[in-house]
C-alpha cells in the first residue's frame, strides 16, 4: 500500500560528500537531475534467485518505456550484495542508476526506512516525491510496462481490463442475457423462451428505441432481413435490447412489429449490455457467433447495404464484398452515413 509520507529524492539518496549517483561504467550522475521524476528504489542482489528472475523483467519494462519516450522514469539500484565484486557484476546488466556500493550506511537507512522484509523488492515514488507504489515488484511482473506511471489507480484499472478480457473470453448467450431472476426472453405474443433455445445458434442484439427516427428508418429492413433468412431456414434469431426506459406501452407498440425476441421491458440487463458492448449510437446490432463469442460490434450498415448478402454479417464478409464487386467499392469510396448520438 503506498505511504502518505512525502520525500525529498536529495535527502533520500545522498550521504555526507555525496550527491551522485553511479552508473555501471563508473559515471557520476547528480541526484538532482532526478528531479520531477517517477522513481524506482530497487532492492535487489546478485546471490537472490527470485532477484535474477525478476530483474529482467524490470529491465525489459525499462527499455520498452524508453522505446516510447517515457523519459520522466529512473531506477536506482540499493544492493543487498555481500561484496564488491557480486555487487559490480550484478549492477553490470542494469542500465539504470545505483548508490554507490561502499555507501552501506544510505543503504540500511533507505532497507529501514521502507521497512525491507525481502528482496526483490522496488518502492516506487512519484515525482512529487509520494510514494506511489510499495508493490513495484507486482506491478511489474503482472504488467510490464503498461504498469505505468505504477499507481494503485493504474493497478486497479488494468486489474478491472484483465477481469472485462476474461469476462470476453469467456463469453457465452449465457452470460450475455441470463440474469439472477430470468432464465428466458419473450415474445412477442408474450410467451417465456428459455435462452437455453438460443444456444448455438447466430444472434443478433439489437439495441433499438421506439420513437427514434433513425431506429424507425432501420427496423423494416432489419425486418426484411430477417424474414428472408427464416424463409431459408438459417440458425439465426434476433433478441430485441430495449432502450426505452420510460414508455412501457411504446415499448410493446415497437414490439408487436417485431418477429423476433426480447429481453423484458426495463430489464437490468438491458443497460448493463449497452454499457459492456459499448452502445454508444443506435440503431446497433452487435452480432454473436454461434460459439457465444462476439463475431461484430455493429452490424447496421452490412444490413442497410447488403441485406442477407452480408450474411452471416462479419466485418470479413463486408470486406470480401468490397474486394469483389464494383458496386461495392464504389461504395465504400462514399461518404459515411451519419451517425447519431444516443
């Protein structure tokens, strides 16, 4: 957890006639031009197994920030090594910075100061001189580089990305529609079918609102199409998301219209997947493959130029038809259709 306690880089790293630091061809660099940065105080030794391991990783971090221009981040190497030699030939594959070796006093007032328990162990202290991180270490075997600038916001989102990929990889008709109180989404003639029905086969979501002009504009299409897919007996159904959250007698006059599902009127779930699939315009149809995964984030515009030429509606589908016919790469030269913000 990191400390509300504030340092001074100057303070914390220089001794009584120093105030540099080393690099490992024996150059001098002042500790003030540390400045402003993000620092890494790097516990480490050269005789630690899990320290061996680990510093490659920090070094790969280190030089993939640098790739990027990241130049606000600096690590200084504080040794745990019993003696000259280890410590020069452990600090040889390090392009950062270290305290001097013989400087053991700086050294056991930093381990007491960050109450050192173990090593490999990397305190991480913003450029306003806060400790950001005391877990530098995790930060960077679970993240790399994409750890920076090494706070606990940073951790937390990407640990919230890592739980949303998982979430993605794992992602079933299930998991999309199923919630703690409904098994089943409706018809339009008001009968419950289980969404197990639905498994298997191609799905479309459909995120639509009932008094929308562009949503009016596109629902007889949609329509159409689905008709002519039923006709030719594809594995494909349609579940309506409604987004109406106001009107439940608007929502069951859009309803009726419609030959396919939906989740009921106001469902919990029908803003939590705006939200995961991201539903920013409408109308939109996210597309979910046969295997549960998610085959198009928005289908709309295969539908409005191909209809069930496009079918089964991948973005791979649209760019075979552009590559093969010259009506479609006429089209594709054209201005994009204007989209509206929900």
């Amino acid at each position: 957890m990191a400390s509300e306690a504030m340092y001074d880089l100057n303070s914390l790293l220089s001794s009584e006639g120093r105030d540099f630091l080393i690099r490992n061809n024996g150059d001098q660099v002042k500790i003030s031009s540390l400045s402003g940065k993000i620092v890494g105080l790097y516990f480490s030794a050269g005789w630690c197994p899990p320290c061996r391991f680990f510093t490659p990783k920090l070094l790969k971090t280190y030089k993939e920030l640098a790739s990027k221009n990241i130049n606000d981040f600096e690590v200084v190497f504080i040794s745990s090594d019993g003696d000259e030699y280890s410590f020069e030939a452990y600090f040889l594959r390090m392009p950062w910075l270290s305290i001097p070796f013989e400087d053991s006093e700086t050294k056991q007032k930093l381990k007491s100061l960050f109450q050192l328990s173990g090593i490999p162990h990397l305190v991480v202290i913003d450029g306003n001189g806060k400790v950001s991180s005391d877990d530098g270490v995790g930060l960077v075997r679970d993240f790399g580089a994409d750890a920076y600038p090494f706070t606990s916001d940073r951790k937390m989102q990407l640990l919230i990305q890592r739980e949303e990929e998982a979430r993605r990889n794992n992602q079933t008709i299930d998991s999309l529609l199923v919630s703690t109180s409904r098994t089943y989404v409706v018809s339009n003639d008001g009968n419950q079918i289980p969404i197990s029905e639905l498994e298997g086969k191609l799905i479309g979501l459909y995120f639509s609102k009932q008094g929308h002009e562009d949503c009016g504009n596109f629902t007889p299409k949609l329509i159409e199409a689905y008709n002519k897919l039923k006709k030719k007996e594809e594995n494909f159904e349609i579940v309506f998301i409604s987004l109406d959250e106001e009107n439940e007698d608007l929502f069951k006059e859009a309803f009726k219209t419609m030959p396919w599902l939906a989740l009921p009127f106001k469902d919990e779930k029908c803003q939590e997947l705006k939200l995961y699939f991201e539903v920013t315009h409408i109308p939109a149809l996210v597309i979910i493959g046969q295997d549960g995964k998610t085959s198009n984030p928005n289908a709309v515009e295969l539908i409005k130029g191909r209809g069930i030429d496009a079918y089964p509606f991948t973005p791979k589908k649209l760019d075979v038809q552009v590559d093969d016919t010259p009506n479609a790469r006429l089209e594709s030269q054209s201005p994009k259709p204007h989209v509206y913000d929900l």
